[in-house]
C-alpha cells in the first residue's frame, strides 16, 4: 500500500498559523464552531448567508477574529474554539481517509451515520490512522490543536493494541520488543510494553505512532499480525460497541488524554 503524503512544509505553516487563538479562516471557523462541515460552510459563505460585524463575507478564506460577530442566516454564532472530542469504535475494512477508492467506505462517513443531530455540523479531524483492517479506538476532535497534542512523539500518550499473531509468542520476542527493534532503515521503535495473554495473542502499548508500527514491530521478531485491535489510547479505554460513538466528557480530556480543551 503506498504511503500517505505528508503535506508540504508552507500548508502546515499555514494551518499551524490559522489556529493561533487570534484567529482564523471564516468557513473553517463556523465548521469548528459546528454549523457544518468545511465543504458546506464554504458554500454558506458563498452564498452571501453569513455576515461579520453587520457584513456580508463571501469569502471562505477570509480572516476571522475569534471575538468578530458573526451571524449565519441572521442567527448570531459563537465562533470562538470549544474542544470536542469523540470516541469511535472502528469496524474493519473501513478506511482512515478522505475517500475509499476499493469502494468499502471511509471512518468518516460511518461516523456521520452514527453521530446524533446535535454533533453533525462539525468539521471533525481524525486523530491519527488506523489500517483498513485494524478495529477499535479512533479519535476524532473539531480541534486541529488536540490532533497535533494527541498525536506528537513528545507527548508520550500511550496506545494499548491487541494484536492476534500467526506464530508462537515466546518471551525471548517479548523481549526483544520490549527493548525496541528496527522498524524501517535505521530506525529503532521506542522501548514498549509488551506481554503474551495467549500464546497466539500479543498485548502492546507503544508511545509512538509510525506508518504500520506493530505490524512492522511485531514482523521483525517473526510474528505476522492476522489481526489488529486498538484497545485504549492514554487512559481512555475503547468503551463502545462496533461502529458506535460517544462523545468525552471534559474530565476525560483532560485527565485521560492529558490535554486543556479550548473551552470558548
Ligand atoms: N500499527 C499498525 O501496524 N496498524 C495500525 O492500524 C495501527 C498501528
């Protein structure tokens, strides 16, 4: 499968500065705010519905002050960032992009068909990737900040996975994960908890997320993964059935996910 790619270097300087607290862009600020997703704010403010200040703005990409007041169809709009953070419990053959191009469907549209009304016009980012094939817990915030906390190296947030493997676990290959092994050319994996529940299951937890890491760590000892599972990101262990959400509570975002949400 061919490596996503990064985006290049100026796009993420700009979107790094449009999420400074001081402002924004205006069609990207109403979809964080929840009025609707990116696509269809763009088109509100195209269609001359949304005014600044008492003005018509027609322009997604204009700049917005976070204190502006803005009104969509007449209705005044809290713009300011309010943290949002989902948990979903992702099936298998779904897949963590914008489009499925094999046709199975992406996470996020499974997650619009199971979110309620009240959480349907956010624009909502996905926190990290899952492969098509691997099931369990994904994230997804309206807070691009809340991407870049959750998913940084530094940050050290914990992933528990469970993975099914298709050869006999031994402790010398716990070990030898433990440790940290090579996971692509001249790069070694972090040292890592690792445990046997079964002989035939191994338990990960890994503060670091590369391109395929267990599959990739696992492979390198000799054990190739038959399936994969993500049980707990943090402290924030997957408490939904298949295919459900739920949004956070503020206490879970802060203590499980050890991050401040934006709160207006
Ligand atoms: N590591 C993998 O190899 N795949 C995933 O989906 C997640 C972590």
């Amino acid at each position: 499968m061919a490596r996503p790619r990064k985006p290049p270097k100026w796009l993420e300087a700009a979107r790094h500065r449009a999420s400074e607290d001081s402002g924004d862009w205006l069609a990207r600020a109403l979809s964080r705010a929840g009025v609707s997703p990116f696509g269809e704010a763009e088109r509100l403010v195209q269609a001359g519905r949304v005014t600044v200040e008492g003005k018509v703005v027609r322009q997604p990409l204009a700049p917005l002050q976070l204190q502006a007041r803005v009104e969509v169809d007449g209705q005044p709009v809290d713009v300011r960032p309010t943290t949002r953070v989902l948990m979903f419990h992702k099936p298998a053959g779904l897949v963590t992009a914008a489009s499925d191009a094999e046709g199975e469907g992406t996470v996020f549209e499974a997650l619009r068909r199971a979110l309620p009304p009240s959480l349907q016009g956010y624009g909502w980012h996905a926190v990290g990737r899952l492969d098509r094939d691997t099931t369990g817990l994904l994230l997804f915030t309206n807070d691009e900040r809340f991407v870049a906390h959750a998913t940084q190296p530094q940050t050290h947030l914990p992933k528990r996975y469970l993975a099914r493997v298709g050869a006999a676990v031994t402790e010398e290959k716990l070990a030898k994960l433990r440790a940290g092994v090579e996971v692509e050319a001249g790069v070694t994996s972090r040292p890592a908890q690792a445990r046997a529940p079964e002989k035939d299951v191994v338990e990960l937890t890994l503060t670091e997320g590369r391109y395929h890491q267990v599959k990739r760590m696992l492979n390198a000892v000799g054990l190739p993964t038959l399936a994969l599972h993500r049980e707990a990101v943090g402290g924030l262990v997957l408490d939904v059935a298949e295919g459900d959400v739920r949004e956070l509570v503020e206490d879970e975002v802060r203590g499980a996910l050890s991050y401040s949400p934006r709160c207006g």
